[in-house]
C-alpha cells in the first residue's frame, strides 16, 4: 500500500500531463548521484558504491488572473542497488483557488513547518521520504484539502488529509539502512481505519515586529512510525512498522535581532505512551564580509532534547554544532558543514553540504556524512559502518 | 546621432554665451542668498528631498531585470528576476524579487519591507523545501546574488538613511547636475559617502560614486535610458556598477516597467511570497 510504483508514477504523470503540455510552464531537473563509502558494509548484500539517477519535472499554469493554479511535480529515481530507491511519487499535484482573503487548495501538496536548521520537529504534515536522505528534508506528496484564511491578524491554516503515506526506507541492498529488513507489507496502524483515517491539522502563523511564530496542532497518524521486532522461522528477524495515533501541539518561534536569528522549536505530544515534551533551541549568528571578502559565515548553535519513553531515532540530550559559508560569488558557492553530538555517549553525526553552479544550469553538489564515536545504546549505531561521501551533478531546465 | 547631439550642444552653446550675462548676474544674487539662509548640508537635503518629493505617489511598480554579471577576462553570467514595489505611506517601500534564471534558484523570492528607520524586514523563500524563511538584512553591504551591486544599492532608498552635502553643479552629456555627497547613517553600510550626480531638471541620478569603509573609490554607477512613466515617474532603463578595485562589473536592464498595476499590501505577504512565481 505504499502509494505509487514507479511506473504507475509515471503512467499518472503522462497521463495528467500530456493536455497540458501546451499551456503554463515546465520547469525542474535531472541529477546524477555517485556515493562512495568508507569503510566495508556491514551486510552482505549491501555494495561499497552506488549510482542513481533522479528526474523532478513541476509543471505549474496559473489562470483567472491569477486566481487559479494548478501545479504538478512528480519525481522519479532509478538506482542501481537498491530496488526499494528506485520509486516514484507525486511531490505535487494539486489545484489552488484564491478568493479576497482565503485559499482553497485540493491534492497533493508540501507543506513546510519551522525555524532550526538541525532537525525539523514541528514539521509534520508531510511523511518523510527516507529512501531518499536521512536528513528527512525529502517529502511525499501529502494529499488533502487544505483552507488557509488570511485575516489581518495572521494567516490560519485548516489540513484535512484523508489518506495517510508509509514512511519509505531503503532496502535490503540499501545503503545506510537500518540492522534489520523493514517488513512495510506487515505495516499496523493503531487507527481502526488505517491508512484510511483523516488526519486533521490546524495552524497559526504570523509575525510581529523581529519575531515569527507559529502555533499548530496536529490530530492523526504519527509520521514517524515505533518498530516492533517479528520473527518469521523462514525469513528470520524483521522490523514491522507501527504507526501510531498521535496528539501533537506545536510552537515555532524565531527572533530575528540584527546578525543574530534565535529559534525555538517546540513539541509536546501525545499517544498510547502517555505525554512527551521535544524541543529545538539555539541560534544562528551571521558574520558578513568575512576576510575582506564577499563571503558570510553563519554560525549555528542548536540543543536538542527529546523525553519520549519509547526507544526511537530521537535526539534525547544533544547539540548541534554547525558553520554555513556564503560565498556569495557568481555560482552561489556554499558549504554547510554540521555536528550533532549527544551529550551523554558522545555519538555523533557529521555532515557536510556544499554546492556550486558550473555554467548556467548545471549545479554540482557534494555530501558527506560520518557516522562518529557510536554507542551501542544509539539508534545511529547501525550505521557505524556507512559513513559516505556523495557527488550529485544536475542539470536544471 | 553623434553629430546631432554635438549640433545641439553647439546650439544650446551659444544660446548659454548670449545669456551669460545674466546667468553671472542672478547666480551671484542666488549664491548671496544661499550663503545667508542655506548650509551645503541643508541644500543637499532640500535636493534630496526634491527627489522623494517628485517621485511620491507611484503607488505600485512592476518590472522585469537582467543582469549581466562580467568579470575581469570578459566572461559572462546572467540572471533574470521579476520585481514589484509597493509605496508605503510614512515609510520605506515594500518589495518583493522573483528569480527566474539561472535555473536552479528558479522560484526563489525575497520578500522586504524597508522602513526609514532601522533594520529592514527580509523573508526568503527556497522552492525545494516550501520553506519561508526570516533572514538577517543587516548585511545590506554584501553583494546581491553575486553581483557587483549590494543589497543596500538595491533596496528603497530613502531619505532619512543618509546625511547630505551638496558639493557644485556640474554639465555633462547636454544636461546640468546638482553634485551631492551623501553619507549612509547605517553603521553597517559598506560605504563611507557616496557621491551623487542628479540632473536639475528632473532630479534624476545619472551617476553615483562609492566610496569604502577605507574611503577608496570603490564602485561607479551609471544610469542611462531613462523613462518617464505616467507622465511623472523617471526611471533608468539600464544601470551599469563597475567595481574599480576588481575590475568586475555588473549591467542590470529593466524591461516592461509598469505603474499602478493595482497590486495592494495582500501582495506582499509572507503568504504572496511562497506563492510567487
């Protein structure tokens, strides 16, 4: 049940497509992306090396005087490891209707909550699409109806989201993945209706002066599913995923006082579990002009803590620690470079972003991230073993 | 079109030789007065002033930029960006860009309220994440996408952001000029003074000189191609900054201007910025 197949994907696209070929705007990108990793994987299935090929094209036609929009963005990935990767899903797809002071949008859309730069607590409308990073920052297409009235005193969003998407991971020839295969076929809700049961979210979200804030609440389906370990005398040990109900009230708050940006990020939740409170806080500091040059640093200072009982890929008592350079040069060079160290077991996860046009519509990227210091207890020890680099050339239309 | 224009300068040559007289006359009774009731500093605001004033009451603008960014061996990058502008009364303008190329910063928008006193109020959308962002706008000094004008070149220049000093008149290119100096009261501006060549008739800038924190000449700014929209509004038709120190240099076209479009304060929101196209 995990939405599109690839080639149903692509079958949908064409077929909503091919009349609007003529009229409205084509945009997007094809990247290749190479990864190579340190050390020998930790499977046997799993390779040293990896090759993948992604296509995002966004069609998008406005009318009525700009009143109406439709935009469709489906997305495609073949990889040559792992056949999990390679799927397809509709980013967007969805028609938009403006009236004097409210908007009516029908269909899949990306919705983004938030202000820290680490992790992304309050945003929860989208499932993540793991398969594709394990920043989280990849998301599926959400389907819904979603009213956004836009009153003097703010902008307030109404989400009625009748259908609920799996969280994708990679397979067993994936790389990273976690110790155990992901048996999504056996995927249990705690909702009677399953995938079937209409989430619903409300938001808030407005600025006064320096400072933006956002108040939500969302009433559904957990996004991120709890693993239950089953054993099957055949296949051996899997890990099934349990998505669970989920009560969740949200604050986003950033202030933003000359070179300094101060965020917080707040979450309290609640499921079968009982209450659990998750927070996001710190700064970003940005230096201008650096070396006597064009150039901007911003320096990041995050502390993440997480109280929630059930053993999951939270960050519990963390910092994240990070640097993003600006070069602000003709092919907008930059380069993030980020830590996120646990304060009690000292795992940490490294990571290095940075990208740089070549000519006019080709940009090349590098990632990397290191898996550093694991401690048994950590959900990152699984990936002890994959640390990677990664090489990603696009070229954009 | 070279030799028309050296005809007509001829002319308005000798028209200026038979008045001559006149013109010594009243200027020495206009100096006379201007050295009892004005200081350099007060006639270099009052021209300021006059500027704002004659451009007050456009409402709204649209237009569409190129820019051509040349470095030092001659090689060329460009980009394309969509504006709108908005007059707010009793403070800075409202702006929102649009970038179209390159490509991969396609749908990228920044979002601005410029206000005569203090920080600016910047928001940032990134198309890929859907993410609105507020950002910092005290680098004004930095550059604009790579470009050789800085955010602070850009933004909505109002009065109240600089001290004045009027320094001469002078005629160039068939035209007389009001020359003033102008120092930014920002501490975070990269400029010491800039020096500023407006036309007396239509108080237009057709030049400005930059100078650095190190009071080094660093850039000039040349409009050319003004044009008069509803029969008040000037505005220049290209904008060339060469930066004197690295020999960079940046051309920025402006195509299909248009005024009071009707665009409203709806349309520059944080939500009309994430919907911007």
């Amino acid at each position: 049940m995990n939405g599109l197949t690839p080639v149903r994907a692509l079958w949908l696209a064409t077929a909503l497509l091919a009349p609007l070929a003529t009229a409205g705007e084509w945009s997007g990108n094809v990247g290749l992306e190479g990864t190579l990793f340190a050390g020998d994987p930790l499977f046997a299935e799993q390779s040293d090396s990896n090759l993948s090929l992604a296509f995002e094209p966004e069609y998008f036609h406005d009318w009525d005087d700009g009143a109406q929009r439709i935009v469709i963005a489906p997305f495609l990935r073949v990889d040559l490891r792992d056949k999990k990767r390679t799927h397809g899903d509709l980013r967007e797809a969805y028609w938009q209707r403006s009236f004097a002071s409210m908007e009516l949008a029908v269909g899949l859309r990306k919705v983004f909550w938030g202000v820290t730069e680490s992790i992304h607590l309050v945003d929860i409308i989208n499932q993540t699409d793991f398969v594709e990073n394990l920043d989280g920052e990849d998301k599926l297409g959400q389907p819904m109806v979603s009213l956004r009235a836009l009153p003097e005193w703010g902008t307030v969003d109404l989400f009625v989201m009748p259908y609920f998407r799996e969280r994708t991971f990679a397979g067993n020839e994936g790389r990273p993945r976690l110790p155990l295969p992901i048996d999504q076929d056996a995927a249990r809700y705690e909702s009677s209706r399953g995938d079937q049961r209409v989430d619903l979210a409300l938001r808030y979200s407005h600025y006064f002066g320096d400072f933006d804030i956002g108040l939500a609440h969302f009433s559904g389906t957990n996004r991120e599913p709890r693993f239950e370990i089953a054993f099957d005398p055949l296949r051996g040990a899997s890990l099934v995923p349990n998505y669970d109900r989920l009560e969740q009230t949200s604050l986003d708050l950033q202030a933003t006082k000359g070179d300094i940006l101060y965020k917080v990020e707040l979450i309290s939740r609640h499921n079968f579990d009982g209450r659990s409170t998750a927070l996001a806080a710190g700064l970003e500091y940005t230096l201008t002009g650096i070396f006597d040059t064009a150039a901007d640093l911003g320096l990041i200072l995050e502390y993440l803590f997480d109280d929630q009982p059930a053993l999951r890929t939270s960050f519990r008592n963390d910092v994240a620690l990070g640097g993003r350079l600006a070069l602000n040069d003709v092919q907008d060079s930059e380069l993030l470079a980020f830590a996120i160290v646990d304060a009690d077991t000292q795992t940490t996860l490294a990571s290095i972003e940075g990208s740089r046009r070549l000519a006019q519509s080709w940009r090349l990227s590098l990632e990397g991230r290191f898996f550093l210091n694991p401690d048994p207890t950590d959900f990152l020890f699984g990936l002890r073993d994959d640390d990677y680099v990664e090489l990603t050339l696009e070229r954009y239309f | 079109m070279n030799h028309r224009l050296s005809d007509r300068t001829r002319r308005v040559g000798a028209a200026a030789k038979r008045s001559a007289f006149f013109v010594l006359a009243t200027a020495i009774v206009l100096s006379a007065n201007i050295a009892l009731a004005q200081t350099p500093e007060q006639r270099g605001l009052e021209i300021a002033m006059e500027a704002d004033r004659r451009d007050e009451g456009f409402g709204d603008s649209q237009v569409t930029m190129r820019m051509t960014l040349r470095n030092k061996n001659g090689d060329e990058r460009s980009r394309q960006m969509r504006s709108q502008s908005l007059e707010v009364a009793d403070d800075g303008d409202k702006s929102l860009i649009v970038f179209n190329d390159p490509a991969d910063v396609k749908g990228t928008a920044l979002l601005t309220f410029s206000h005569k006193e203090g920080a600016d109020d910047q928001w940032l959308f990134l198309p890929a994440l859907k993410r609105v962002k507020r950002i910092s706008s005290s680098n004004k000094s930095g550059p604009f996408v790579g470009s050789e004008f800085a955010y602070e070149d850009l933004s909505s220049q109002e009065v109240e952001k600089y001290r004045y000093k009027y320094l001469r008149d002078e005629s160039f290119d068939g035209r007389d000029h009001f020359v003033i100096e102008r120092y930014p009261v920002d501490k975070k501006s990269g400029y010491t003074r800039q020096v500023v060549w407006l036309d007396t008739q239509h108080y237009r800038v057709f030049k400005v000189e930059f100078y650095d924190r190190k009071k080094s000449l660093l850039k000039t700014l040349v409009s050319s191609d003004h044009k008069q929209y509803k029969d008040k509004f000037w505005r220049p038709g290209v904008m060339e900054m060469t930066n004197h120190q690295t020999g960079k240099s940046t051309r920025l076209e402006f195509f299909e201007y248009e005024f009071q479009t009707g665009l409203d304060e709806a349309d520059f929101t944080r939500n009309s910025l994430s919907k911007a196209r």
